[in-house]
C-alpha cells in the first residue's frame, strides 16, 4: 500500500470526521497533498481511495466531503 493511502485518514477530524477542520487535521492534508504531488498522483487515481475511506464513516455526507477534498487538492495535482 502506498503511504498516501494511509495518510488520507489522518486528515479528518477524531470527533466530527471533518476533512481539514483542525490544524493538526490540516497540517495532515498539506502533507498528503505533498505526498500526492511527489508521486504524480492524479485526482481520477485518489478519489476511489477517497471514496473508500469514507464508506468507513457513515454519518458523514460523503458526497459533501468529496467536494471539499477536492477543493483543497484537485487544482494541485498533476
């Protein structure tokens, strides 16, 4: 497994699930987004990895996180 996979879960909050809302949590997606860029990786090849990730928290509205992640990440990558 890639390290940018693990990486991805420790961009959301431990209470709210958020992605980035705390600067730990954000300091996390900066270095996940470093991680990204450094492997050409490309929005199409993180998103499913995303998306699976968040099945794992349910009560979050996936489809709302998914467009802040990519907000935060998708202009950045390759």
């Amino acid at each position: 497994m890639n390290d940018w996979k693990k990486a991805i879960g420790h961009c959301f909050g431990l209470n709210d699930r958020a992605f980035a809302e705390y600067p730990s949590d954000l300091n996390d997606a900066f270095d996940l987004l470093t991680q990204l860029r450094d492997k050409r990786v490309l929005w199409f090849e993180f998103e499913p990895e995303l998306r699976l990730h968040l099945k794992r928290m349910p009560k979050l509205d996936t489809e709302q996180q998914v467009r802040r992640v990519r907000t935060f990440i998708e202009p950045w990558l390759y």
